[in-house]
C-alpha cells in the first residue's frame, strides 16, 4: 500500500490501549493523520450486548483513553451505531481513505465485521484487521485430523510448539492532525454509567483503562506471582492476577503479559508455568467459541439438551442475593455484587450449586454472571458454565458434585473469605436444600439423560 496522505479511522473495541495496538501502530506507521473511533451499537452483539457492570467499565475506560489520546494531540470520536453506516460518514466526514481495526470473535460481532468491511470496501476504502487481543488466531491450531480441538491438554500442547506473534510496535503517536475533526458525542451521552449509581464498589475495587492494567501488573509480578500455584484457589488472599477485565477489554495485550511474566521465570518457573497455563485456558475459550459458535445458548454435549431441569425463581433469588444458606456460596454472590467480580475458585462453587443442588439450568446463571461481572467475556463465560455443567469441552464430570461445606474448609480454611463478604448475622442461615439430598437429585438427573 502507498501512502495517501489521506487520514486513517481506527476503529477502537475491546482493545482500548495505546501501546502495542496492532491496528493503531499499523495506521501511524503509514505517517498519515489518525483519527481514533469509537462506535456504540450494542444491538449488533446479538443476545449478548454488555451487561451492567460492562457499561460502567466500558465508560472508564473509554474516559481513560480519550484522556491519553488527549495528551498526544488527538480526540476519541465517539459515535453510535450502526457501525457500518457510521463509519462510511466518518470517513466522508474526515476524508479519511482506510479504516484499521482489531478482531473480534464473538459469532454476532464476525458476521457484523464482514458486513461491515464489505460495505466499506464497496465505498473505496482500504480496510486492515489485526489481532490485538489473543496469543493465537482461533482458526490456526488444530489436531492432528485437522479439526477443532474439544480437549485443554491437547490443546495446550499444541500451543506450546508455537510462538506467539511479535507485540506490535509503539510508533509515535504525535502524528499532523486532521485537518478538521468530525463531530463527536459526549461520552456521557451513552448513558453507560447506571442511572441509580450501584457501582460504589466497583469504583473502589477497580481502576478501569490502560493505567489500571499496568499498575495490576506490576502488583501481581511483585506481590502474588511468586506464590501463585499455592496461593490461586485461596480466596482469602491477593493470590490471582485480577487482570480478566482488562484482558476483556484489550487495555493490555495477553502477549505483554506473557512477556513479562517469562522476564521473571529464574527461580520461579513453576510459578510462570502455572500462570501461563490459565492464559492458555483464555485461549482455549475462544477457540470453542470460534469454532462451535452455538455454544453460549446450547451444550457442546448435546444430550444435555434433554437435563430435566427445575426452575425455581425463588431459589434463583436466592442464590442471586447471596442468601442460599452456604456460606461459601452466599460470599461469593456478595462479592459479585459488591465489586463485579468474583475469586475463581469460588465462581465454580456457586455455579455447581445452582446448576446441581438446584438444578436451574446453566443458561440462567451465564446470563447473571455476563449482566454483574465487569470481566463478563462470552468466551469465559461460557467455558466456566459450560465446564461446570459438564456439557462442554473438556468438562467436568457432571456427577462431579461440590460439598460447598468441604469447599470452605479445603480453600477458606480460617474463614476470612467468608468474614470479609458475608455479614455475621447471616453466616447460619439455614440451608434452602439439604446437600445429600441435592447430590442425589443431581444424579438422578444424569442417569435420566444416559438412559435416553
């Protein structure tokens, strides 16, 4: 490609960052004006628009982006949807001749992207997409038969034979400014943040934006990384990254995080390995979810489509409010509500609970975790219900069924999880359903469907 001299669009979405921006350092190396975008159009996510907790990241950070962009010069447009007919404006707008971006693998956004790129190349425009947010693209590792894998150790033996490609570049960003910048909404006109402000919690747990990422980083590499394979499944400690929404959100690349944590592997290479592992299983998410794009709304393993589930709309108040009567559980559903994020250990806990002791369907707890976790990532989300289920790739036994008594006693042995989340008054309310009598519920369940 010749350089125009024409301004380029880069169209920002869940890689809200300046440095190692594939499709931001691409448009800058061509020496050409940028002209940053954003574009609001979540009815084009298909079921899954961002939930709640979502819109007050998403708002962070978009504000801690356009600040930065703000110091180097150049302005954050904002728009609204639809993203293809706003962008086609903005280009004639700004005269811009390309539009640069970095992939998205949710199944709504691929087909929104290719109608979107197709519509752009018809108007003239040169459009380049990157990947900015994973190690590996989905559709390049597969096994030996040339089909998706369905198996984590496979799949992560696989991706250790490979490098990941190189971070991108950080090129200046002081480039020659448009030479008259398009209008842009305020960003308080997308009405992201909650209108009755609940979000107390969240602004005192987390520092949305690119600043947050790195400073989590840091904590992580000097604080937590060391003791990482002892201290993961420990609620009651600073024992795991806390880096899942900015990963979601593209304010730090996976690859930089690889980096840095190899850059301290000398001593502590079981501690690197086992952190490495967990990105691999992120990994891993978006190559189910590429590949088998059905797999949010349906079970990998189709005979769990016949589960004879038991909805309970008191018991899934219940267990939403924290008040199911196991302590571990009902922490665990505070600390979601409290800060929108929840320790993994305890996430498997409380998934288990709802999907075996009360055998409400796993579909009904995705949708509240996507609606309250700031780190509501399809791909995740849907592995974690899905593995919990025992309906997915790689799953756990579905008679593998938490004692959430036991589960306190092994990870939360002096029970400062529980102290910190759960209010004393309410650490001995009585159980809504007897776990033996659960369990065999459960069970009885699965043997339904095998016998189909």
């Amino acid at each position: 490609m010749t350089d125009s001299g024409a301004p380029a669009l880069v169209w920002f979405r869940k890689d809200l960052r300046l440095r190692h921006n594939p499709a931001l350092a691409a448009a800058l190396e061509r020496r050409w004006p940028v002209v940053p975008v954003f574009v609001w159009a979540p009815e084009e996510e298909g079921a899954w628009p961002p939930g709640a907790a979502s819109r007050w990241w998403l708002h962070g950070s978009l504000n801690s982006l356009a600040t930065e962009l703000e110091r180097r010069g150049l302005r954050l447009i904002v728009r609204r949807g639809p993203s293809a007919e706003a962008l086609a404006s903005l280009a004639e707008e700004s005269g811009a001749a390309s539009v640069f971006w970095n992939r998205r693998y949710e199944p709504a956004v691929i087909a929104r992207d290719r109608d979107v790129e197709n519509l752009l190349r018809r108007r003239g425009l040169t459009v380049e997409t990157f990947n900015g947010s994973l190690l590996f693209e989905p559709s390049s590792l597969h096994n030996a038969n040339g089909q998706p894998f369905r198996v984590f150790t496979a799949f992560h033996r696989e991706c250790e034979k490979h490098n990941p490609a190189p971070l991108a570049k950080n090129p200046p960003l002081r480039r020659p400014a448009p030479g008259n910048w398009p209008h842009s909404l305020a960003l308080a006109d997308l009405a992201l943040e909650p209108a009755v402000d609940w979000a107390g919690g969240l602004r005192e747990a987390w520092q949305p934006g690119e600043a947050g990422a790195r400073r989590q980083l840091r904590r992580f590499l000097r604080k937590a990384l060391a003791e990482y394979p002892a201290h993961r499944d420990r609620p009651g400690m600073a024992g795991t990254s806390r880096l899942s929404p900015h990963l979601h959100f593209g304010e730090i690349d996976p690859r930089e995080v690889r980096r840095e944590i190899l850059a301290l592997e000398k001593g502590r290479r079981a501690a690197s390995r086992a952190y490495l592992r967990q990105l691999v299983w992120r990994e891993f998410a978006y190559h189910l979810l590429y590949h088998f794009p059905e797999t949010p709304e349906h079970p990998l393993r189709r005979e769990f489509e016949a589960m004879p589930w038991q909805p309970n709309p008191r018991y899934f108040k219940a267990w939403t409010k924290g008040r199911t009567g196991y302590p571990l559980v009902d922490a665990g559903m505070r600390e979601l509500w409290r800060s929108g994020w929840m320790h993994n250990r305890v996430r498997m806990v409380a998934a288990s609970f709802l999907v075996k002791h009360l055998q409400i369907e796993w579909q009904q707890g995705a949708a509240w975790f996507w609606d309250t976790l700031v780190d509501a990532d399809l791909a995740n989300n849907t592995l974690g219900w899905q593995w919990v289920a025992g309906c997915g790739a790689d799953a756990a036994p579905y008679f593998r069924i938490f004692n959430p008594a036991l589960q306190a006693a092994r990870f939360d042995p002096h029970g400062d999880y529980i102290r910190r989340w759960l209010p004393e008054g309410e650490r001995h309310l009585p159980p809504i359903v007897d776990h033996p009598e659960a369990r065999e519920r459960a069970l009885e369940a699965l043997r339904s469907i095998k016998k189909r």
